[in-house]
C-alpha cells in the first residue's frame, strides 16, 4: 500500500480494466490502453500525476529514484527478450536506441547473444547504446526497406540475417526492414506493433 510522501516506480500503461486481456491479467494487451508519453498522451513531466495505486510500486530507501526511474523499461526490456527465447552465441538486432532499445541490447548480452545490433536513425542515441551494451551499430537512412535490410546484414556481418529482431519503435519502416532482415526460421518481436503493414 502506497500513501502520499512515498517514493514510487509506477506502470505507465492505463488499461481499461474491463476487456477480456484485462481480466486474464494480461493488462499489456488492453487495446484500450493509455501509455504515457506515447502519442496521442503526453508523459509524467509535471508536478502531479495520477495513476491507480495498483501501478504504483514503492522505492525501498536504498534505491534511487533514478534507479526506480529504470524499473518499467528494464521490465518491458527483460519481457521482450525473455519472449525472443535468446540463447548464447546468437545474432540479435535491436530497433530504437532509446531506453527500451538500449535495455533491450544489455539483457540481450546477459542472455548471452554473441552480437547485438543496435539500429536507429538518431546518430547520438546509436553511439549511446553501442557503448552502453550493443556489439556493433547501424544509422538508418531513408531508403526502401529492402535496400535497408540488405545494407544492415552487410554491414555488421549477419551473413544469411539475424536470429532475432526486436522492434522498440512501431514504426513502419522499421517493422519492415526488421522483418527482411530476418534469418529464415528467425525470430521478430515488436513493442508496438500499431503501424500498418
């Protein structure tokens, strides 16, 4: 139980709690639901917020809330390559190198993934996440998603493709240039997977 004054991590995701993913517990999979800081709603920044106390977890005293701040998207991080099923030795390249993308290369490498692409069309946030966790980067430009796809697996070296594809974008060229760049048999998963295809 959480009351005022505590320190707090919290679940950004309001789902609507009355559809049938709710009821089974798998909130996540609310079509209904409402993600800060995801368009159309706006995030946290402000003096107050209101979320249910249900979504609220409290900070023990000797964790930050700079490290509390990291809990939500370690959590979805670790969900998303837990979901990948990664073994030791294998090829995994990682679209978005913001926080989830970030996290998602470092857990990758703890599961044991021998190479870890991080991809984004942001040079500054590509540079971050190789030096934070990935093996090797790759800045995306605009060009179709074929050429995209061929230009990703030749420059880092995935030979016949990648093992695993994680999208922490929902963006449209991503999810297609992630998909060509699948080994066959590989394996994609997508943190919003909204757009159109």
């Amino acid at each position: 139980m959480v009351k005022p004054g505590d320190r707090v991590a919290l679940e950004p995701g309001k789902p609507c709690r009355q559809c049938i993913r709710c009821k089974e517990g798998k909130y996540n999979l609310c079509p209904d639901t409402m993600f800060t800081a995801t368009p159309p709603f706006h995030g946290t920044l402000a003096r107050y917020y209101l979320i249910p106390q249900d979504f609220c977890l409290k900070l023990p005293d000797h964790v930050s809330l700079e490290e509390g701040a990291l809990v939500e998207p370690t959590a979805v991080a670790v969900h998303m390559t837990r979901q990948a099923n990664i073994k030791p030795g294998e090829k995994v390249v990682v679209f978005g190198a913001g926080p989830v993308g970030s996290l998602c290369c470092a857990i990758s490498r703890v599961f044991g993934a021998s190479k870890v692409v991080t991809v984004d069309i942001i040079e500054e946030r590509v540079q971050f996440a190789k030096k934070f966790a990935a093996t090797h980067s790759y800045v995306a430009r605009k060009e179709s998603p074929e050429d995209a796809a061929k230009r990703l697996i030749e420059e880092t070296g995935l030979v016949v493709g990648a093992d695993t594809v994680i999208d922490a974008t929902g963006a449209e060229p991503c999810i297609q240039t992630g998909i060509l760049a699948l080994r066959v048999g590989g394996t994609y998963l997508s943190l919003r997977a909204r757009a159109k295809i």
